[in-house]
C-alpha cells in the first residue's frame, strides 16, 4: 500500500507580481534572432515567467528558416545575476504549462515540490536549449551569476565584454554548485573547485584564460564583436552548422557531462531536503538580501 503521507498534496499560494509583461524581448535582422532578458529592475534574475518566454523565443528561432544564428543578451547592466529568489514576482508557487514531462510541481509536498520543478524550468530547460541545432552566443556584461551561468553554458560562444565576471557563490546556502552542473566540463577541475568552493567572482580575462570564454572585448563594443561573429556565422551552411555542434556535444556528453549533471542534481536536492529538514529552510537558511550582501562584502576585500 502507497504511503499516504508521502503521497498528500498541499496548498500554497502564489503571490507573484510582475514588473512586466514581456521578461524576453525578440527580434530578427539579418539572419540574426536576437532574444533578451527584459527584467533589468532586478538584474535579470530568472523566475518561471521569464524562463518559459526563454523557451517560447528559442522555439520561435528555431522554427524561424530565415533564422540562422541566435544571441542571447541580457537588458540592462547585468547578462543574468541567477535565479530568482527574492523578487516581487518570484513565481516558485504559479503553475506553467510545461515543457517536458514531469507533473506539477505547486501541490506537491516536502523535496518533491522542488525537484519536480527544478527538472523542469532548470536542469531540463536548459538540456533542451542547449540541443537546439542553430548556433547560440551569449552576449555577457556585468554580472553572470549561479543561474547566469546556465544561460550561457548552454550557448556555443560566449563573448563577455571586460567588465563581465562570473561566480556560483550557492555553496554558501549549503549546495553544491547550479543545477545544471557543468563547471567541471566548463573548468578545469581545480579551477571548478576553486570557483566554487571560494564562490568567487572570476573576471573575464581569467575566464578566457580558462577556456570558458571565447572573446573579451570593450564594453562599448560588444554589441559590434557579437553582430560580426553572427554575421559571419550566417554565412555557413545551416546543415553544417548543426552537424559541427552536435558532434561538438555529443563528445562533451562522452567526456560524462550528462552522467556529472544527473550526479550533481541529485546532490543538489538532498541539500535542499537536508536544509528543511534542519528547519533552516530550502536555501540554507540564505535569501536575496542575504547573499546579495556576502557578494558584495567579499567583492570590496
């Protein structure tokens, strides 16, 4: 017989506000789909609102024939500083219809409410974006914080102007790195550990002395270098152009990125159980205020 009280469903109730109607902004010029983070009041963070019009843009671009590169920027001053776990309209308790198949995840109780959804608007997303047969570059400026990461982890290029920095400061609220977890692929191993077990910003100069980043330009040129990079890419044969990136991928998932990822998350939530469970809540007992605070502190030492 079924556990019941594994098996209950509760009530929570959503009280998101948005500041906007439009958290992604598109267009198309030249071949070029452009998609954009449109929540710059809040530094891009991501809540679900913004992470299912990310799909609806990147679906739009794909089935778009005169679409033959995507760029994914940010608005404002900051690519992305993660998820959303503080804002008005942080929508963890809103149902979505969604993209992959997992049940909702607003009624259910304990770990579950939060593994359900993570696999979906998290680690499943951005699977999914990253698999998407057209080329994809991330324009990033300022910040590209824990959940910024994914974003643009996901891309082929990553072009950062030189006041970008990137950081996964969560293992402060007790967890081990973002859900999609890709730093060891992304890193060198004890540069992985370094950036996260520190959760330092790293610039954009080390970033590309890592490997990580493709190109560091001038504030005040990125938008040119990414549009040239585009321009240039629009010239290659589509067919080419998605063969060459799924080889390039499918070689990454031979290295284990996927197995690393499936380890990972599994972590990543028997951290946010432990975390309740110690009655310190599903972050570690850490809000918005809180690290936004801590990375602000250890970036003036």
């Amino acid at each position: 017989m079924e556990n019941a009280a594994s098996s209950e469903f509760v009530t929570r109730e959503d009280k998101a506000v948005y500041e906007t109607d439009e958290p992604v902004l598109y267009s198309v010029d030249k071949g070029i789909a452009t998609v954009t983070m449109n929540r710059p009041t809040f530094n891009n963070v991501q809540n679900s609102q913004m992470t299912y019009a990310l799909d609806a843009a990147f679906r739009k671009a794909t089935d778009d024939d005169s679409v033959k590169v995507i760029v994914l920027r940010g608005a404002g001053k900051h690519f992305s500083a993660g998820h959303d776990i503080g804002t008005p309209g942080r929508d963890i308790n809103k149902s979505f219809d969604r993209a992959h198949l997992w049940w909702d995840h607003t009624n259910k109780p304990g770990g579950e409410q939060l593994f359900a959804r993570e696999q979906e608007v998290y680690l499943g997303m951005c699977r999914r974006w990253r698999d998407i047969p057209k080329p994809l570059i991330a324009m990033v400026q300022g910040a590209c914080v824990a959940g910024g990461l994914m974003l643009a982890w996901v891309c082929d290029l990553i072009v950062a102007s030189d006041d970008a920095f990137f950081q996964d400061p969560v293992v402060r609220m007790g967890i081990p790195g973002v859900e999609y977890f890709a730093h060891a692929h992304e890193l060198h191993p004890r540069i992985a550990k370094e950036f996260l077990l520190l959760g330092d910003r790293m610039t954009a100069d080390r970033a590309y002395q890592m490997g990580m980043v493709n190109r560091v330009v001038p504030r005040a040129q990125l938008q040119e270098q990414v549009d040239a990079i585009a321009l240039r890419l629009t010239a290659q044969p589509r067919l080419g152009l998605a063969l060459t990136k799924m080889v390039v991928n499918k070689a990454e998932e031979l290295q284990g990125l996927r197995s690393t990822m499936d380890m990972a998350f599994g972590y990543h939530h028997f951290a946010h159980a432990h975390s309740q469970a110690m009655g310190m809540g599903q972050l570690g007992g850490q809000d918005a205020r809180t690290m936004a605070s801590a990375n602000k502190k250890e970036a003036a030492q």
